[in-house]
C-alpha cells in the first residue's frame, strides 16, 4: 500500500497497518503514527475549523500545543471532543469526526463569518446587543451560544473508570527528552527513586523527531536504548504517555498517566487514565521548547506550520503535508527543516529567511531579507507571495510552508507558584527565572539550552546538583557526544498588514485585534488577554502569548519585558475531569456506612435514606401499604401502644475516661456533669465558643472515671475535634482520653409500654429492670442472652418508656432478630427514621432542623441549662445583647386551626392582621410532621417571644408552596407533656 | 502542602483539619473583669498576615493530635511545626 | 462615545479608526474629595456611583496592578440573589436589580444572562430549608420556585439520578439569577466612570493613610502622597493588610478559592446549577467553556493558586451531578483570595477613623454583590449613614451578637 | 455461653476471600482488639507494662510489634492499639483493665474496625492506587494511619508481600470495593 504523501524511514511500524475513518472516509495508517500524521500521509491537510471565523485549518505542530487540528475523537458514549490529532495515537477501527462545522469541513456555512470578520473585531459584543435589554437572553444569546462552543459532549454517562494514585520519590524528572534521559540515567544509576514522566507514547523528546546523531547512532535509537537502561534499573520508573499537569506546593505534582487511551476500549476492569499524585523530594524539569510562529497575512491556512513540525512529520512519521514545501524563517533552526526534507526527498522550493545575512544552501533556494505577504489556497495552501528583499514580489506554488520564529521555552510549570520567566536577548524568548517553585530545576531547551549536547549535558548536571544536594552519591555514566549548534536568531514577529494575520489561530485574534485592544486603552497584558480572547483558547497560547506580547509592546512602543507575561496555570494542557474525580462518582462517590441490623432491615424490605454518609431505614413497608404515610403511621401507634425497635448505632459515641473525665464534660457542655451520679444518664448541650448550639446528647456515667458521650449522627465528627481541641489545646494537663466507639457497639431504641417487658426476655438472670432498680436515666454494663456483655441506657427520644440497648456490633444483626422474636408476643415492630422523627416532634424533641447553627440555648427554650457557676465553652459569649433580645425566637409547638391543613417545615409565621412580608416576620417552621396520635398536623417552629404567646393564633405563609394559613401556638411537647410515660 | 508532623514526619495535607491562627490556644479567663470583652475579641479577631502564620491543624486521619503550623501566608512554606498540647503547656495552661 | 450596534457597524466600515480609549489613564492629582482604594468591581462601582447617584466629584480609583485584576476577574461570574437572612437579602436583592438593568445604564454590554440557578436538594432537612430560604426571598420581593426532581431532570435530563450517592430531591430554582461576562463589568463601571470625571489610577499601590488626630488626610501610594477628604478601602483579599494601617484588626481571614474554566463546548448547561450534598457550582459561558468551583482550599493564603485535594474535591462533585462530564477537560484553573469573615458576611461600614471607611468580607459572594456594594458603599461615603438595605453590615455586629450566619457555621471563617 | 451468632463486617457468616491475579484479600474477623491510652503521670509506666505484655518493647511511633499471643500498633502519642486473638480473647479490653490497672484508660475497640489480609505479588502496585502511602518504603512491622477514598486506615506491613489493613467497620463494603476495584486496576 503506498500513501500519497508517506516517505520512506520513520518510526513507524510498517508490519500493523491499520485501518480508521475520519468523517465518513476511511483511511489507512501504521501503529506509531498520530491520527494526524496519518492524515497527512493520506493526503489530507484540512482537520478542523477555527473558532470564531470558522476558517479551515489543518495541523500546525506535532503536539499538545495544537491549536488547529482539533477533533471529536471515538463516537457514542467514549466521544471526546476538542481531542488534538497530533496527539491522538492511531489505533485500528479509530474512528473521529471534525466538528465545529455546519454541513461538512469542506463547507461549513458559517464561514459566512469570517466574510464579516470587520463586525467581529475584538470586543465588539461588550458594545451592541443591548437594546432592548429583554433580547440579551431572547435573541442574541441563544445565536452567539449556539455558535460558539467548539466539540459536543456526548451527554451520555462516561462509560469508562479513573485511577487515582500515590508515588513518591527523590527526583521526578519531567520530559524524557535528551535532556530528561541523561537526568534519569545520572539519577537513577546513582541509586536515587527516580520518576520519569513524558507525554508521548514514544520517550525521546525531540531525538525522535531529529536527525543528528548521538553517540555515533541515530538520536532515536539512543533514546531507546537509554529507556531500556532506565526500565532495567529497579528505582527507576519510567511512564509514558503522562503528563505532568500541575506544580504544587512542597513537592507534590499531577501527572496524567492516559493508560487506555490507545486502544479502541481499556481493558476490563483497567482505567482510562491515572491522576497520579507524586510526591518528589526534587523535580527537574526537561519540558523542551515549542517553535513559535511568525505572524502574516493569511498565515492559517493548512499546510502552513511549524517548520519543526514540518521536519518532525517526515523523520518521525515518514509523511509530508505536501511534495512541494517552503520554509519561512528568522533563524538558523528553519534551515535545519530545509535540509531534513531535502535528505527525505521532498521538494524544498524556498526558504524565505527574513534576516539578509542569512546562511545560503546548494541544496535549495535561500530569499535572504525576504518575507511572505500572502497565501493562496481555499482549504489547503496552494501558493505564496514573497516581497523581495530588493522590491518586487515573488509567487512560489508550494503545499506546505514551515514557519520558524524562534523557540519557546516550556516554561509553563516554573509558573505554578506564581514565578515569571524573565527576558532572554540572546534567544528573543522567555525563559525560567529565579523564582522557581521550590525544589524545582530546569534543564535543556525547557532552560533554554537548545543544541543536543547542551540538553544532554544540563541534563546530567542538573541531576547531579539534587543528588549532591540530597547527599546520594553520583555515579555519573558518561554522556554521548552530540550536536552542539548555537543559536542564531534575529527576533522577527510579524510582516506588517492592514488586512488580517493570525496571532492565537484557535481563537481567531489576529494583529489587528492586538491593535484595537491597544487603540481602546487594553494595553495591560492580563486586558489584552481578556480583551481579544489571546491565549484563551485549548491550546493555552502555547504558539500565540509570545507574538502577540512582541506586537504589543511594538504597538506601545515598550521592549517585550515591558508589557509583561501572562501567568501560566494549571493543568499544562486541557485534562480530562473524569480522571480527577477517579473513582469517586455514582454511588461509590462517597464511603457508604452501614447499621448493624442493615441486612436484616433489607430482608424487611425497609426503604432506606441516607443520613450523612449512612444508610438508615426510614420505614418498613407492609403488604398492603402503598404510600409512606401508612406505613409510618403503623410503626408510631404501634410503637406508643406497645413497643418498637430502632436502631440508633449512627449516632455517634465517645469513651471519655480519665480522672478529670467529668471536669472536662463540664467544661464542653454548657449544663453540669461533675455531680453525676455512676450509673446515671444526663442531657448534655454543647455550645460552641461563639455561644450557638453546636450539638446535643447525652454522657452516661459508667464509673468514676468513665463516661459514655453520644453525639447527633450528623455531628459525630465535627464534635470528637472539637473534644481533642479542647482536651489538646485547651486544658493540656488534665487527664483525659477519648476514642471514638461508633461503630464498636450495635445500639437499638427499644420504646413503648411494652419495652420494659421485652427487655426482661433477653437480659440475664440478677439484672433488675425495675423501675425502682433502674429508673429513667439509669445506665448500666450487663449481660444478655447468657453472658454477652451489652450496656442498657434508659434513655427515651420517643417520649415512651425507653432503652437503648448497646452489644458489640457483630451480634447486632443477632439481636435484633431476638428482639423481634422475643417481641413477638407484644406485636412489636420495627421503626424507622420517619416514625422516629413523628415521635420526636411530638415530644418537643430537637434535632439538626432546630439546632441550626444559629440557635441558642434560649431559643430552644434551654436557656436556664447554661451554667453561669462554672466555665464551659460558649457560656460567656452567650450573654451577648443580640443573643438575649427580649423578644428572641423561642421553640413552640404550632399546630393548624383547620385539622385538614399541613404545616409545612420552611414556612414563615406572621401576626395576623399584619402585612405578609420580611420586615413583618416572626418566626419559621423547622419540623413538621402528621401526627398520628393527635389526628393532625403538627409542627415544631421558632417564634418571637413565642413561650409568652401559647394560645395565640397566627398566620403560617409558605407562598413558595401557595399555602397561607391559620396555625395555633402550642407548647411544644405535643405528647404526654408531664412526662408520665417515659418515667413509668 | 506537605506537614512535618513532629512524631510522624512528613504527612500530606490533606490529612488534616484546618482550624486557624494560633491565637485560639489562649482562651480568656471567663471569670476576668472585662471576660466578655476578652472572649469577643478571642473568638473574632484573627492575625491575618500576609507572611509567616502560626495557625492550629488538626491530623484527624493520623494520630489526631492538635498541631500549631508555623507557615507562609504569600509562599506556603512551612517553617515550624509543634504539637499543640506542647505549646499550650508552654503558654501556662497546665492547670 | 456611545456604544452602539450602528457605532459598530460604522467603525467595522471605516477600519475601527474611531474608536477610542475606555477610559483615561490619568496622573494621580494632589487631592480629591473621595479616594476609593481598589479598581475591582466594587472599588469601580463605588465610583461610578458616587458620581452618577450622589453627583460627587474629585473622585480617584486607587489601584495597584490593572483594574479589574481581583476577584472581579477572577470568579464564577454567578449573579443571584437566592439568600435567607433578613440582613442579606433585602441587600443581594436590590443588587439583582441593578443588574437587571446595568448594561443600559454602563452602556456597556456585560452580558448579564438571567439563565436561573437551581440548587439542588438532596434530603429532608435540606429540602426544608430551602423551602425557608425561598420563603424568605419570595418575602423579600424576590423570585423563587421549587422544583420536583422531574422539573430539574427537565432542565438538565443528564443529571445523575439513577445512581446518586445522595439522592437528588429536587431544587430551588431562582429564574431571575444568571451569570455576567466578568472583566466586562470592571470595565463597564471604568469605562462609565471615567466618563463622569473619575480618575482611575493603575499601578498605583496605597502603602499607608495620613492619619491627623481621628481623622483621615490622605493616602500614601507608590506614586506619592495623595490627599483626600474622604477614603474608602474596597480591596477584599488585601482588607486586613490595608486596614491594617490605620491600626485595624478585621475579623477576617483571607483564603484562597480555586474556580475552573472547562474547554469551549457546545451548549450544554442552560443556567446555573449547584450540588447541595457537597459544595459546587457549575454553569457555561456564552464561548463555551464550563465554568464552576467549590470550596475554599481551606487555609489562610495569599498565595492565588491552590492545592490539589480540592481540585479533585470539586471534580468529584462535578463528576456525581454529570457522569458525562468525564470526557470533558478542565483547560484552566486560578486562584482568588477570599476575604472569609467570621459569619460569612460582608462588612460596609465606617472605622474609628473620621473619613475612614471599609467595605470588605465579601466571603465567596462578592461579585453578585458589585452594584449594590458600590451604591451602598457610595450612599455611606456620600451621607455618613448606611444604605436601608445594608444596615445590618456593621463592624461591630461581633461585639453584639448579632451576626448574620447564613450557614450557621459561627466564627470559622473557612466553613463559610 | 451466650447464644447470638456473630456476622462478618461484609455481612457473611463467614469471612469473604477475593482473589485477582497472585494477589488474595481476605476479610478476617479474628482480631479482638482493645486501646490502650497511657494516664496522665503514667506514660512510662503504661509503656512498660504494654512491654512487659508483647514480651519487648512497647511500640515506637508507626510501628507495630508482633508477639503471641498480644501484638500492638502505635496510635498516637502515649496511645496503642493492642490485639490478640478474638477466639481466646474476646475479653480483651477487660483483661487489659485489670493487668494496666491505673495506669492505662482502655477501650474496647474489637468491633470497630473491619480487617482486611491483602497478600500475594504486586500489594505495593495495588496500594500505591489506594492511599498516600510511600509504600515502597514502608518496612515491615511498619503501622501507617493513611486515608483510602475517605476511609481512615491503618496499614500494618506484616511482609513484603502481605499488608493487614483496618478500617471502620461500618464503611466494610465500601472499603472492599475500593481494595478491589484497585487490584483489578494494578495487577
């Protein structure tokens, strides 16, 4: 099979040809090709179209820093739009779509805008579309949004999973060209931890893409030589096709390892990509350099790119753009181009050379001190205009033209931290500056040092200053002799023009818009940026930020430093969201707890609801029942008119032990502790310093020196640091010592009359539940079931006779299935959340919805609890005038006028007779819930002096719901309020 | 941001709680004259300096000990690292 | 010069010769009646409307770098006015109003989009207090609707429902919020107020305040001495080391929040949307990218770039809210300093300073709050007393307790 | 004898054993496990006797000391964990209140935490995809307190090729997923 535009040689793999299809034409190419180097070997130059003008273009480099030749990459779920051709490695049956285009890339109909480009100058929309302001989102928005944008997401689910991992290491050398390979082999031959990461598939840098020899054989082939010399030392890692995305603080970089992304789908149960975390004692960084352009007339069309690119094409991948070319150049590197495609049997037609003493060549035609002022050529360059150094033009017919302005160094990761490159004269580029993220060290072209033999060498002296510098002895290998090139370079950015020549060419912001921005007073270079979209597009600017800097500071009339450098930010190129979520998304997104009796609940067929990151039952549906209601209904009178099973092991606890273990509860909560009898339960609120609740519970003195705390389910966590803050930092030598025993115990509610009578079936012999021998707020350690050692806590949040029975949470699941086999006999039944919460709000009871962060002990109507004869936290600031207003909200009960009416939690109170407004606000409902027992709804809420106000009628308002209505202030303890029941 | 745990080493930021400046060890005598006054400005005034920071962590997934951070508001460079339990001990709390 | 459609068309015929500066880059001049300290946002609209509203004159714009280079620029550009307290709402509700009608009076297009925002809701308690926050705007004359979860799948029927690790309920949906095109509104308030006599001075950093006896003479800045009769600090991220000057400690941390910038898409998000079991907020700009963020790093910084962990924290969330997502990549992310006061409210109001004025502790919420921070700020600078609907901002609400906690997080400035 | 049957932390009657490629996971609920936390003026005494207990040394910061029929890992400053096995040793806790006496606050700990035996070839690839650890480095008879997708752990090191791991016992699930789903990725 021979392609129209293959050459012989390269780096690919002739013995797999590989079949794919772009835009409906199939194509063949070789494993080691890109999907644009396959392209261009098949003849076809126009991948893409730009952004604003919709302009064709084609490829302009070999790399991340493309710009152009941007494609929906795969179909279907696995689509990935925006994928850069020049970096996506073919696989066979790849199939890719252009995009941005309307009907096809050959004729995309809104190219009509690049006819009109004179009304889409820089910043045009920020100075139309105004009037009249109600067609900003009507009119205009939807036409510029629908033609804006680039690629289309699939809208499907991704199919595919993500890593997330850890590496560490001494040295993390980023970019295995010739510069990172002489690192790691110094590095890593000297016993240092070595990570090296390099984007490509193929590790080598620029010796893949050149012809110079090293070390008497060809650069590639060195290269591979030297990553079969790393692969075979131990503490050595070498990772291609990874991306070092980001530098951050101490040490720690992002590095994208794209572990599937060539092939057609990963393997089972293998991720698309890897975000590795890498924590490095030292980096070095061999980023390389990218060639910038130079600006022109008409300077986008496809087969105009880099003339780096133009040589990397043909000695890497054995392909051409086209059989004719010309090279356009300021320095001595373009000619460099000129010589690698003549030896590969292309046509070097001219090398226009802007500088007039310029080198010349047998081997082609040289214009020294001449420039291109046009192209030709509607999809695909066709020919060029070159003014002649002496006057006069010149038309050359050519299909490709290579473009050389000078390198760039890859500065973008010195960046990171906030460093700026500094001005190098000599280079006419920037290049690291002494303000490094620390740690960090450059070497080779990325520091500037552009010939094989300087990249190698800074390479090996970079590794050996961080070995010394982490005192690892180097046992340096001997480097290979290279080219040692200098560099020369007479800085020309652009031929000037009044029509237009392209700066960022994704984004279409050519030299004039530079101008305008500069004309309109833009001139800060964070304002041209924003101003013309420079830089903004997917490619970060990496080809445009020099130039168009270069034209503003010749348009202002400053040197280049002057006008300043934009700030380079992470990641270093366009990186998939998937991989930083890894595999936290759908239900794994977060750790899923579990309650002890959570099996069981599931053979019950409980619906259950989280409550944090656990799951609880929230009811348990009989047959028969078809809504909620019922179902809960069931469990609250059964559980008041019998007994009921709960369990409540989410909530959180807290051994506190210590001989200053009471002392330290009586400085954490607001109420006493120190008296607390052994044996003895006690209501505990926390404050926090700022005088708010912070949460409630309850200490259970099992003795002397050793307490019990429960925490809320939600608060668990943020209350045990609190309780090491205290006992840490707050009162250092008091003997305290926490740990947290959530999920040691499997706790269950055991609620109603019958509770006491159920109990007395499963604890041993000699442990007396009377209520004489263990009266509310009573606890103990006892045995059950013939010997398991449990805690019995009579404590009640339903208002009923209660226990809480606590055993150790492997027989959880045991004891609930003996609770309610025991219990069989009573008709008891198994509670949830939701009957849970209806019991609690008709005792008064409160929870996250009341403890708000916002509310005070008064307010809960609890005010009398904060201690005023010791220090606890939050006492102190609770006195504050605007916690204590006379008429502060207060916790009340509402219950409706009209039996029928809902009170919904969120509503608003009102007086009645006063407008319905803010200003005239009295209070809100936190809880609401039906109650079963009292026939109707009922609420909990705050309201301004709302203990004075029990009787009153007001008016609850919830417009967001268009209910208004008449409620009753009501104690809130709906439900036994003297308390004879859960004291029975 | 890497943490060197002055027991453990160095451990990865992200193991740990961020509570804020330092100045939060030294909790005002609640019986003071001017107490009220004392525990306002405790609880809401913070040195906020662009510049070295002693600030309080929390290394709840380690070995949960409070610690006192000496470090760089403008660069995030970590000079001091102390357990807090020290530090309020020096400060007198041990009563 | 007025910007119009047929002022464009003109200059497009005529090569854009006419147009001419946004606004002046003038000397500082020996003294001004009211100096602002600080080009953002807020420091420009204050400006404008000292001119425009309260027919102030000798009025500079101290700025040290390029305006527009804080948090104006740097942010999410969310416009909503979706809050609970009686002390905010009133006040994000007259800023939305201002929005609504800001191009107009700028005559400059900041492409002010009121595409809605919903937020969603994933559990009984957080449905219950949304309902009370959209109570409490629809009380205060604002907007607010609740939404079934079939009403947002409507909106965004690529949401992850059927495997959400917290179940999506539904959400609270704010029609009238939207989003703005950021730089923009700098520099429509430069532009605005340069027309009505303003000086906005770049590059010029205030370094200390002249201080007779209690009361205000001038500014120290890079550029030399400036005097003033009346000066306000309006430079959140920078408040405590500005106000530190006059010998002022705030209750006020700054940090560090990280915001994203996705490659440009093809329409996908129609407004904005927020996940409620975590903290992320997420919509698409009219060039296509998607733009969103989360929380604070979560440490006092100065420092605008942040850390890894929260970068993966925000892409988890975005990842649970739309598995297709996956595919698309993050092009860019910065980092802006965050003034985190102890409520999480701002602070308008004047100091122990004669003439002496501050505006700062704007939390996450301070672009949304541009023209009205700068009206209410321009009404406390112009008249000594507070705006009606900025009462409750006052420096020492601390001492009495009367904080406006919309988050109940009390005085942690990092959980705000 | 008490006559409730105990459940595995993954739910079982019986442990559950995964296995891909050379490496195994197995869920092992043999551990009874109990902390001790040296009292107040008491550290070296506590240190001693928790010595005295593993027949050694009590052990230093990250580490773990092996011995029958008690071993014991570091938690925090003046703060071990101890285990033993659970047949034997169900009384863990009280055994260990009576033999440290005042100078130790001791907590049963055996059912809050689920353990996990991950063994065979390849353990550092699977763990470098599950937590911050620098695995490669970490010795044997290492105890690191690390985080595995929001799950607090402690990773022992007991050889070079086998880590016992624990974790809050409610999350088990969640955690065998993730110990899975990484050695699916990494071997």
């Amino acid at each position: 099979m021979s392609l129209q535009n293959r050459l012989d040689g390269g780096l690919i793999d002739r013995s797999e040809t590989w079949s794919f299809r772009f835009d409906n034409k199939y194509y063949k190419g070789h494993k080691g090709d890109t999907l644009a180097s396959a392209l261009l070997a098949n003849g076809v130059r126009l991948m893409g179209r730009s952004f604003k003008y919709h302009r064709p273009r084609g490829p302009m480099t070999t790399g991340s820093e493309e710009p152009n030749a941007i494609v929906e990459l795969r179909e279907g779920a696995r689509k990935e739009p925006n994928t850069r051709a020049t970096t996506i490695e073919l696989y066979d049956g790849l199939r890719a779509n252009s995009q941005n285009r309307w009907p096809s890339l050959n004729f995309d109909a809104m190219a009509v805008n690049d006819l009109l480009s004179n009304f889409f100058a820089a910043g045009f929309y920020y100075k139309t579309f105004m009037w009249p302001a109600a067609f900003w989102e009507k009119v205009y928005e939807p036409i510029i949004r629908r033609a804006a944008g680039l690629g289309s997401l699939s809208l499907q689910d991704d199919p595919d999973g993500y890593d997330k991992g850890f590496l560490h290491c001494d040295l993390l050398i980023i970019g295995g060209g010739p510069a990172g390979l002489a690192a790691a082999l110094t590095a890593g031959e000297s016993g240092a931890r070595v990570v090296l990461c390099d984007e490509d598939f193929l590790v080598g840098g620029r010796l893949n893409l050149e012809t110079y020899e090293v070390g008497g054989m060809a650069g590639a082939a060195w290269a591979a030589e030297t990553v079969a010399r790393l692969q075979a030392l131990p503490n050595v890692r070498v990772m291609p096709r990874t991306t070092v995305i980001g530098a951050f603080d101490h040490g720690i970089y992002g590095a994208v390892e794209r572990v599937s992304d060539h092939l057609a789908v990963p393997e089972d149960g293998k991720p698309r990509q890897i975000l590795w975390r890498i924590t490095s004692k030292r980096a070095l960084l061999c980023a390389g350099a990218i060639e910038r352009p130079i600006v022109f007339e008409n300077n986008d069309r496809p087969g105009i790119m880099q003339a780096s690119a133009l040589r990397a094409y043909a000695n890497r991948w054995a392909t051409t753009p086209a059989q004719q070319v010309a090279i356009f150049t300021n320095n001595d590197d373009g000619h460099r181009t000129a010589y690698d495609l003549v030896a590969k049997g292309v046509k070097v037609v001219s090398v226009i050379d802007t500088r007039t003493d310029a080198p010349t060549s047998s081997e082609y035609d040289v214009i020294a001190g001449g420039v291109i002022d046009q192209t030709w050529g509607r999809l695909g360059l066709s020919q060029i205009e070159v003014k002649m150094p002496k006057g006069g033009t010149r038309r050359i017919k050519c299909g490709a033209l290579g473009v050389s302005g000078g390198w760039n160094p890859n500065v973008h990761l010195t960046c990171h931290q906030g460093g700026r490159p500094t001005w190098n004269n000599a280079l006419a580029a920037f290049v690291p500056s002494g303000t490094l993220p620390p740690g960090m060290t450059v070497a080779g072209a990325a520091n500037g040092i552009f010939s094989t033999h300087g990249a190698l060498q800074s390479g090996a002296d970079g590794a050996k200053a961080i070995l010394a510098d982490l005192a690892i002895k180097a046992s340096a290998p001997a480097l290979p002799e290279a080219e040692d090139t200098p560099v020369k370079i007479t800085p020309f950015w652009h031929v000037k023009t009044a029509k237009r020549a392209w700066v960022d060419q994704q984004n279409d912001v050519t030299a004039k818009d530079i101008k305008l921005a500069h004309q309109e007073n833009y001139v800060s270079v964070e304002h041209l940026k924003r101003y013309t979209t420079l830089g903004m597009a997917t490619d970060q600017g990496k080809t445009s930020n020099t130039a168009g800097l270069a034209i503003m500071a010749e348009v202002a009339g400053k040197a280049i430093p002057e006008v300043g450098t934009t700030m380079f930010r992470p990641p270093y190129t366009p990186t998939a969201m998937g991989v930083y979520a890894g595999r936290a998304w759908g239900m794994e997104m977060r750790p899923t707890r579990l309650t002890p009796s959570h099996k069981w609940a599931e053979e019950q067929g409980a619906v259950f609801t989280e409550a944090g990151l656990w799951l609880r039952a929230q009811w348990y549906p009989k047959p028969g029942e078809t809504h909620w209601r019922q179902s809960c209904d069931r469990e609250v009178i059964q559980t008041r008119k019998s007994v009921g099973i709960c369990d409540v092991t989410s909530l959180g606890k807290i051994d506190v032990q210590g001989a200053d273990a009471a002392a330290f509860l009586n400085t954490v909560y607001c109420n006493g502790f120190a008296k607390l009898p052994v044996g003895k339960v006690r209501y505990g609120l926390m404050l926090r310093e700022d005088g708010i609740v912070m949460d409630d519970g309850t200490a259970a003195r099992l003795a002397e020196n050793h307490f019990v705390v429960t925490t809320t389910t939600a608060k668990a966590v943020e209350v045990y640091r609190h309780l090491e803050f205290v006992r840490q930092c707050l009162c250092p030598d008091k003997d305290v010592h926490l740990i947290s025993t959530t999920d040691a115990w499997a706790q269950f509610s055991v609620a109603g009359p019958n509770s006491r009578k159920l109990l007395e079936k499963i604890v041993d012999d000699g442990v007396n539940l009377s209520n004489e021998a263990f009266p509310f707020m009573a606890c103990a350690e006892i045995t059950i079931c013939g010997g398991l050692r449990a805690r019995l806590f009579r404590i009640s949040f339903s208002g009923e006779l209660a226990y809480e029975i606590a055993v150790p949470t492997r027989y959880g699941d045991a004891l609930v299935r003996r609770l309610m086999q025991a219990g069989a006999e009573f008709d008891v039944v198994p509670y949830g959340l939701e009957a849970l919460n209806v019991m609690r709000i008709e005792k008064g009871h409160v929870t996250g919805n009341e403890l708000n962060g916002t509310t005070t002990a008064l307010n809960l109507g609890m005010g009398r609890m904060v201690s005023k004869a010791k220090d606890s936290i939050g006492s102190t600031l609770s006195e504050r005038p605007g916690l204590n207003e006379p008429d502060a909200l207060k916790l009340v009960g509402l219950r409706p006028v009209n039996k029928d009416h809902m009170v919904p939690a969120g509503a608003h109170l009102m007086s009645k007779g006063t407008k319905v407004d803010a200003v005239h606000g009295q209070g809100y409902v936190t809880s609401a819930c039906y109650s079963p027992n009292l026939g109707c709804h009922i609420a909990l809420g705050f309201l301004k002096s709302g203990d004075t106000r029990i009787g009153e009628t007001i008016r609850l308002v919830s417009p967001l719901m268009g209910v208004d209505h008449e409620v009753e202030v009501v104690s809130p303890n709906f439900f036994d309020p003297e308390g004879e029941r859960l004291r029975a | 941001m890497i943490i060197n745990h002055p027991l453990l080493g160095p451990r990865d930021s992200s193991e740990f709680v961020y509570l804020g400046d330092a100045r939060l060890l030294n909790r005002p005598d609640w019986q003071a004259d001017n107490a009220l006054e004392q525990f306002i400005d405790y609880g809401h005034t913070r040195e906020n300096p662009a510049g070295l920071h002693r600030e309080l962590w929390y290394h709840e997934q380690g070995d949960r000990s409070w610690l006192v951070v000496t470090r760089n508001t403008v660069t995030h460079e970590i000079t001091q690292v102390e357990l807090a339990r020290d530090v309020a001990r020096t400060g007198g709390r041990s009563k | 010069m007025r910007y119009s459609g047929f002022r464009v068309i003109k200059e497009a015929l005529t090569g854009h010769r006419g147009w001419g500066p946004a606004w002046r880059d003038p000397d500082p001049k020996p003294e001004y009646d009211y100096i602002i300290i600080g080009g953002g946002g807020h420091g420009l609209a204050t400006a404008y409307y000292l001119a425009k509203e309260y027919k102030q004159s000798r009025i500079a714009v101290l700025e040290k770098g390029w305006i527009g280079s804080g948090n104006v620029g740097r942010n999410t550009t969310i416009v909503r006015s979706n809050y609970l307290l009686d002390g905010n709402e009133p006040f994000y509700e007259f800023s939305l109003k201002l929005w609504e009608g800001l191009e107009q009076d700028l005559n400059y297009n900041a492409m002010m989009s009121q595409r809605g925002i919903i937020n969603l809701m994933h559990s009984d308690a957080q449905r219950d207090a949304y309902i009370r926050r959209g109570n409490a705007m629809i009380l205060n004359g604002a907007d607010a609707q609740l939404l079934d979860q079939k009403q947002v799948l409507e909106k965004y029927p690529f949401l992850n429902v059927k495997s959400a690790r917290f179940p999506v309920m539904g959400g609270l949906l704010q029609a009238r919020a939207g989003t703005a095109r950021h730089d923009a509104v700098a520099w429509g308030y430069a532009r605005a107020a340069d027309q009505r006599g303003v000086d906005i001075i770049q590059n010029c950093e205030v370094t200390g305040f002249r201080i007779e006896g209690s009361r205000i003479r001038g500014v120290e800045t890079s550029r030399g001495y400036i005097g003033a009769k009346k000066v306000g600090a309006c430079v959140a991220g920078s408040s405590s080391k500005v106000m530190a000057y006059a010998g002022m400690h705030l209750p006020i941390e700054s940090h560090v929040l990280q915001a994203f910038v996705t490659e440009g898409l093809k329409p996908v998000l129609p407004g904005v949307i927020t996940y409620g079991a975590g903290h992320f907020y997420c919509s698409q700009s009219d060039k296509g990218g998607l733009v969103f963020g989360g929380n604070i790093d979560g440490y006092n910084s100065y420092a605008q770039r942040g850390n890894l962990p929260m970068v993966e924290d925000v892409m988890e969330e975005a990842i649970a809210m739309f598995p297709m997502l996956g595919r698309a990549r993050l092009l860019r992310s910065w980092g802006g300093i965050m003034d985190m006061s102890m409520d999480g409210t701002p602070i308008i109001d004047k100091t122990h300073i004669d003439g002496l004025y501050f505006n700062g502790g704007w939390c996450y919420g301070g672009f949304k709050a541009t023209p009205a921070s700068g009206f209410v700020y321009a009404h406390l600078l112009a008249t000594d007393t507070p705006h009606d609907t900025a009462t409750a901002f006052r420096l020492d609400r601390f001492h009495t307790g009367h904080m406006i906690d919309e988050k109940g997080m009390g005085n942690q400035p990092n959980l705000h | 004898m008490h006559d409730l049957a105990p459940l595995c932390a993954l739910g079982g009657t019986a442990p559950h054993i995964d296995q891909v490629a050379g490496v195994t996971l197995t869920e092992n609920p043999g551990h009874a496990l109990a902390s001790v936390s040296a009292r107040l003026g008491q550290e070296i005494a506590c240190a001693e006797h928790l010595g005295t207990v593993l027949g050694g040394k009590a052990p230093g910061v990250g580490t773990w000391v092996r011995s029958e029929p008690m071993s014991a890992f570091w938690m925090g400053q003046d703060q071990w964990m101890v285990t033993a096995p659970f047949d034997t040793h169900e009384d863990l806790a009280a055994q260990l209140t009576t033999r440290f006496g005042i100078t130790a606050a001791i907590t049963e700990q055996t059912d809050a935490w689920v353990s996990f035996d991950m063994r065979g070839d390849g353990v550092e690839r699977v763990m470098q995809l599950c937590a911050n650890i620098d695995i490669e480095t970490t010795p044997v008879e290492a105890a690191v307190r690390s985080v595995i997708h929001y799950m607090g752990v402690y990773v022992l090191r007991s050889a070079p090729d086998a880590l016992t791991i624990f974790s809050a016992r409610s999350s088990a699930k969640s955690l065998h997923h993730a110990l899975l789903t990484a050695m699916r990725s990494a071997l």
